[in-house]
C-alpha cells in the first residue's frame, strides 16, 4: 500500500469512527464539525452538509464550522448559500480573513468583479495586521489573494491593475513562478523586453520549468531576432505541454524564419497529423504551398479552412494576397468583396478590399475602403501601408514616404510588396527614396525609414 492509499484509509477509518460517535451523541458538537470536515477532506461535500449544519446550529459562534459549511455548501454547487454563510462570519468578525477570501472567490465566479477585488483587498490587510504574530500563515494567504486580484483584473480588461498585483505577489514572494512569469508576458506584450528578460531571469532562477515559462521566453528570442534560440523554447514547451500543438505552430514559424523551411514544415506537418484540420497548421502549409508554386493546393487548404471557420483572417487574406502577387486583381477583389459582406465588421476585410481596388486603380472606391480600414484598425501598420500605396497612386510622395517610414517592410504580405512593386516606376522609384533618405538621418520622422532603401534600390 502506497502512502496516499495509507492516507485514504485512515480518513475513512477516522470518518467511520465519527460516524458512530454522532450516531450514540449527536449533541456532539465538535464530533459534528470533525465528521462534516473529514467528508469534505474525502471530496464528499453533499455528505458534509448535514453534520456541519448540524454542528452550526448548536455552535452558531463556532466559526470553523461555520467557514467548512461554507465550504461544503460551494463544494456541492450551492454557491449563494456559501455566500450567505461566510457573509455571516464576516458580520461577526470582520477580521476573518479565511471568510473573505472565500467570498472574493465565489463573488469572482459570479463575475461580480468590485464585490471580490473588495473582499480580497481586506484579507491583503488583514493579513498586514497579523504579519508579526502568523507570519509564514499572513504571506500565503496575501500571496493567494493578490494571486486572484491579478486574475480578476486581467479577466476584467485591466492589465495595468493585474501587473500591480503580481508585483506584490512577488514583493512578498520572491521565487514566485507564475507571477513572475505572467509578469514576464505582460513585458513581452508592451515590447519591453529588457524588462521581460530581467523577470526570465529571476523565473529561471526559482526553478521555472513550466510551458507558459518556455513559451514566454520563446516570445523574447523571437522578437530579439534569435529564430533558433525561440525555436529550442517553444520546442520544450510542446514537450512539457504535448495537447498545447500551439507551442509547435510557434517553433515552425521560429524554424521558417531562421531559414530552416524544412523543419519549419516538419513542425506543422506533425501538428496537422495530430489535428488535421487545425487552421494554424493548414494557413502556414498553404502558405509554404503557395511559394513553392502549388497555388491549386494553397488555395484548397484556404478554402477549406475558411469553410470550416469562417472567421479565420488568414484563411481569407491567404489567397487575396497570393492572388495579387500573380497579378489575378479580379479574382482578388472577387473574393475580398464576398468577404467585407460576410464580415463588414472585420478590419482585414476592408484592408484586403482596399488592396485589390488599389491593384486595379479603382481610386475612388479604393479611398472609400482605405477610410473604412482606418476607421476600424487605425494603429495597425498594414494600414499605415495602404496610406502609403493610396499616396503613390495618386503620386504625393511626401505623404506615401512618411507612412513608409512608420512600417517595418519585413512585416508586409507577398501581396502587399508586390503590390508596392508594381506602382512604382522610376520616378516614384526615386522620390520614395530621395524622401525616406531624409528621414532616415531624423528617426523621429519614420523609425523604419532606413529599413525601405534597399529595397527601392541605392542609386
């Protein structure tokens, strides 16, 4: 017999042996609470119910039994009436900070978010009061508080709050991993990735070795520039998560950027095995698909994936673009058409309808859906990139330069820089670079400006 076998058996000896003293005594109390508290610890709530209600109407001060009635009460699904019982332990004595946080809990699961973060704070200082007479006690319950405040204000839409509250969780515990390495994706998140490395650093140290960990370090190599590096951590992510196949879509994509084609699809090609109509697996096939020639096979993986989900961007944007790279303007319109009226909500939708009405020189419709695309997605650098191709067509270099300047080129679609090729003649070939030439020497005025020139040529 192993030793959670051991534990097992004592608890149903100890709860068999309560059992009889209630049956000879059930003016019992503390034989009432200690076989409502035994039945809980066995996973049995419903079976808790009765004795711990029991124990309660003759202690009603006995607040042990009463948080383990409150305890058992949500156990067994009956989360108002847990409410209703911590509610009266805290009117009772509003320094219990066990019963506070059990209500910051059942308000967070009702989704009533000031109600929980209310109850939570007061444990935070609770817990600061008794900090010199039950340390070690004090800090695990903050540190589980503040665990559950980040979650909520996360969950509300508030990450700034959630990131206060995990830099208090590692203020009381240093070593804390999934603090540290929720706090090391909202670094990645922001760009801040000194920020982001110092926390993976300070992860690593505590023993991380969990996939969010890998994963978010992974993030960091990526945006670094260290394809491989990001490749190797999203890979031990994947081991340590196997069902998480987004962990392996990541290392291809790291692979492909790093040169590695084959082993980028070797990646992908094991996700679609496991999940064949996984639409991550099937976009990054179709696109390999697509570059190597097979455009019937690009356009069938796209097609079914949109098929299947309709509100797959990619799957929709894959073929518009690759249909402008070969200069088939109609069919791309065709398609971006059908897709800004199933979607008229979508910023992709109206980008792709903006390009292919660029492609054919429908200007006027064109600004139309360039104005829609802003309207819905004004931060985003592919639109920036239509700003700029709008300018070309209509020759204002000036303008069509400074929104260059503000979009990383490597960034771009196919179909975008093909697009972008093709308006250019050498005129405006000469312009664009006489303009991107001069602010470059002024960063401030287009932070990627210097990134365009060899690409529109030296001379």
């Amino acid at each position: 017999m192993d030793e959670a076998d051991e534990r097992r058996k004592k608890l149903e000896d100890a709860i068999e042996r309560l059992r009889g003293i209630v049956a000879r005594n059930p003016a019992d109390q503390a034989a009432q609470r200690m076989l409502g508290a035994a039945l809980l610890e066995s996973g049995r709530a419903p079976e808790a119910l009765e004795p711990l209600r029991e124990a309660v109407r003759r202690a009603p001060r006995d607040e042990l039994a009463a948080y383990l009635l409150g305890v058992a009460q949500a156990d067994a699904g009956r989360i108002d009436e847990a409410i209703s019982t911590w509610r009266a332990i805290v009117r009772r004595d509003a320094s219990h900070a066990g019963a506070h946080f059990m209500l910051g809990r059942a308000y967070a699961g009702k989704r009533m978010w000031d109600a929980a973060l209310h109850h939570l704070r007061r444990v935070v200082e609770i817990d600061r009061r008794d900090a010199r007479r039950r340390p070690d006690e004090a800090r695990r319950s903050t540190v589980a508080a503040l665990e559950l405040v980040a979650e909520i204000e996360f969950a509300r839409g508030r990450p700034d709050e959630a990131e206060k509250a995990w830099e208090e969780v590692v203020a009381h515990e240093a070593g804390h991993v999934p603090a540290l390495v929720n706090l090391m994706a909202q670094a990645v998140a922001r760009g801040e990735l000194d920020r982001a490395e110092a926390y993976a650093e300070k992860a690593r140290a505590a023993g991380a070795d969990t996939p969010a960990y890998h994963y978010n370090r992974g993030q960091i190599e990526l945006r670094r520039g260290r394809y491989l590096d990001a490749a190797e951590s999203f890979r031990r992510a994947a081991a340590r998560d196997p069902k998480q196949l987004s962990y392996r879509i990541n290392a291809g994509d790291a692979l492909r950027r790093a040169g590695r084609t084959e082993e980028a699809e070797a990646e992908w090609r094991e996700v679609e095995r496991l999940d064949p109509d996984h639409p991550d697996a099937n976009h990054n096939l179709a696109v390999l698909a697509a570059e190597a020639g097979r455009v019937e096979e690009a356009l069938a993986r796209w097609d079914s994936v949109r098929m299947r989900i309709p509100r797959f961007a990619p799957a929709w944007a894959g073929p518009i673009q690759l249909l402008i790279a070969r200069g088939d303007d109609e069919g791309a319109l065709a398609r971006a058409e059908r897709w800004v009226k199933e979607q008229p909500e979508a910023a992709a939708a109206w980008h792709a309808l903006a390009l292919a009405r660029i492609a054919l020189r429908h200007m006027p419709k064109a600004a139309e859906a360039v104005q829609r695309t802003q309207a819905l997605a004004p931060r985003d650098l592919h639109t920036r990139f239509l700003v700029a191709l709008a300018n070309l067509v209509d020759r204002r270099w000036e303008e069509a330069g400074r929104a260059l300047a503000e979009v990383p080129p490597e960034a771009l679609w196919p179909g975008e820089l093909a697009l972008l090729t093709r308006l250019l003649d050498d005129e405006g070939r000469r312009s664009l670079r006489s303009r991107l030439g001069e602010a470059a020497d002024r960063p401030e005025d287009g932070r990627y400006a210097a990134r365009w020139r060899p690409l529109l040529g030296e001379g």
